[in-house]
C-alpha cells in the first residue's frame, strides 16, 4: 500500500472533470525528458483505454532513446506541426500540464493552452507552480511526475488500466528523473511502485539498456573531448564548469540529446558540490547546472541565468557571448560558496 498524499477534493475535481469531456491534450515541457514523455503517454494511455481521445503534444522533438516508448511517434510536435497543434489545444475540452510548473516552460504551446477556454489540470513537481491551471497537483517532494501520475490514476481507481505500455512509460520517468535511483531515491513507495510496474509485465532492464544505452561514437568522443579539454575544475569553490562552443559541438556532428547526462559527470568526483555546463545555441547559452546537498543551484539559476529548477538540477539561459557567459559565472559564484555545507 502506497501513503496516503494527493489531496480527496483535488482528485474529486479531476474526476468529474473527466467524466463530462471527450477531447483530452496533454502537454509538457520543452527540451522533453524521460519523465516528460514518460508521464504524457503513460497518461495519455489509461485515458484511451477508458474511451476518452488523446493527443499529446510537446514544444520540440522528444530525444531519438525514448522514441521507442509506446505512443511515442504520435506525439504532436508543435515546433513541426504547430496549426495542428494549435487546433487541438483549442478544441480540447481538457488540457493537462505535465511535469512543469509554468507556462514558459512550453514555450509557443504556452500561448495556446492560455488563451484556451478548457478546464486545465497540473501535475507536476516543481517548485513554485504558478496560477494557469483550474486544479493544481503540485508536490515538489515527488521525485517525479511519471509517479505522481501512477499515485492519481490509483486514486482515480484506475489501477486496471495500466497495461504494460503505460506501465512502460510510467517506470521510464520514474528512472529518469532518479538517475537510475541514484538520487532522490530514498522514497519506499518508489519500490511500491516499481514492484507494481514489474507485475504488469515490464522488462526494466531492458528500458534501462534502451534509454541510457544509446551512444554513437561521435556523442562519446565529444563527451571525452568536453571531460577532457573543456572541464574547468575550481577546487577553492568545489565546483566544475565545463563549456561548448557551437563549433566544438558542430565538429562532432553534435545532435539534441548529445550531452545530456554531462553535466552531472563532475559530481563523481567527491569533493565537488556544484557542476555548471554552458552550451552554446545559435542565439543563447543554454545553462544547465547540478549540485549535492543544500546548495541550491536553481537560485543561481534564477538570479543570473534567467532559469530556475530544482536545488540539485537546474537551467536556464544566456544571451550573450560564451566569454560573456563564463566571466558572469565567474563573477557570480562567490555569492554563493557559503551556501555550501558538507555534502559527503
Ligand atoms: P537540464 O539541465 O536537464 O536541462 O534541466 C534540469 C532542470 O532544470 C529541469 O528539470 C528544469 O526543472 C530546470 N530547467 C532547465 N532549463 C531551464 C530553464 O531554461 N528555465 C527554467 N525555469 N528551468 C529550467
Ligand atoms: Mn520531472
């Protein structure tokens, strides 16, 4: 048996909300992740099972590893088909957000779903979620939105449902936004969970080699180059930064999803706190950063990189050179070093 967590008058709400609609969309973030893509088609499933239409859509691609996820190929993808996408929102009679806390986080999609006239739910478990939505299930202390999904289609009494793709989808969130439950992991109900995923027949083993398995030589060499060359170690500061030039990426033929886990790579190393990665768009820097402990990462984020997250795991951008970029870490961090307490 799971704990007790989701609020009776929210899933009361989402329940008969359910009842009275036909036309479901359900959005994520940008840049989708494993637990993005994980909770919208592990979701998107139980509810065409129960007869409702469902599309889900996503401001950019889904990364090539989790294409392999059942209902995967029919995601709507705004950036390529955003009429389509746009005519969904607005005919959709309920429009759920999953796994981000503000409509910036879809980028174009947000435009959409705000002027849209459907009731609209959140589930999600980021900090701070903000006010567009008609019913909020927000808990940051989940360790990702693919469990909390599980935890409302329980509650919807939708259990039975959950077939072996959605168990699919739903387990995939779950490891990706744990690092393979490697942190944030502690949580007994997860093993509930994942206990109750395998009954349904998945192989997580297999998923496991799918998702994180999935290298080509040219992501390993430019992931050995960036270790290698570009991996600043400021010992005084127990952090790491490690930068990317669009041409250094052009020059290992660099496609989305390419340095995905990079920036926590650092972190391995036991005496460093913090690990900042810049990577250089075509008109931005994108930030991403992590942490251990209580050195919250998403502050400088948001302080200094027009970002936010979570306090281990966090992004945001830069609009302005590389050097630019650095100078401003450099500049920047010393703020904070005091927020530093023993992480070991
Ligand atoms: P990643 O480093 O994997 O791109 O992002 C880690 C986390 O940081 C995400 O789950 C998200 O919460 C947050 N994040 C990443 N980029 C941004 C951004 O540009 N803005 C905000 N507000 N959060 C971000
Ligand atoms: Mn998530």
């Amino acid at each position: 048996m799971l704990n007790r967590l989701l609020d009776e008058n929210k899933i009361k709400e989402l329940r008969k909300l359910l009842e009275t609609c036909d036309n479901i969309v359900i959005t994520s973030h940008i840049a989708p992740d494993g637990d993005a893509i994980g909770s919208s088609l592990g979701l998107a499933g139980v509810l065409n099972a129960i007869g409702k239409t469902v599309k889900v859509i996503t401001p950019d691609m889904p990364p090539r590893n989790l294409m392999f996820l059942p209902g995967a190929k029919e995601i709507v993808v705004y950036s390529k088909y955003s009429e389509f996408a746009e005519k969904l929102i607005h005919d959709a009679d309920l429009i759920f957000a999953l796994d981000y806390n503000d409509l910036k986080r879809i980028d174009k999609v947000g435009d959409a779903v705000a002027s849209a006239t459907a009731p609209k739910v959140m589930i999600d478990h980021h900090l701070m979620p903000s006010d567009f939505v008609d019913v909020k299930i927000s808990h940051p202390e989940v360790s990702s939105t693919s469990m909390l999904v599980f935890r409302v289609l329980c509650r919807l009494e939708l259990f039975p449902y959950i077939d072996k793709n959605v168990a699919a989808c739903i387990f995939t969130g779950m490891m990706t936004d744990t690092g393979n439950f490697s942190y944030n992991s502690n949580d007994p109900d997860l093993y509930v969970v994942i206990s109750e995923l395998l009954k349904k027949g998945i192989n997580k083993d297999a998923i496991y080699s799918k998702v994180y398995n999935s290298n080509t030589a040219d992501r390993l060499r430019l992931n050995g180059y960036a270790i290698a060359q570009k991996m600043k170690v400021y010992e005084n500061y127990r952090g790491a930064l490690i930068t990317l030039t669009r041409d250094e990426l052009n020059s290992f033929h660099y496609q989305k999803g390419d340095t995905e886990s990079l920036v926590n790579m650092p972190l391995s190393v036991p005496e460093l706190v913090f690990s900042f990665f810049l990577r250089e768009e075509n008109d931005y820097i994108k930030v991403s950063s992590r942490s251990k402990g209580n050195f919250p990462v998403n502050k400088i984020c948001e302080d200094h990189f027009n970002g936010g997250g979570h306090k281990n795991a966090a992004g945001g951008e830069f609009f302005g050179s590389m050097d630019d970029a650095i100078a401003r870490f450099e500049q920047v961090i010393p703020d904070y070093l005091h927020l530093i307490e023993d992480c070991k």
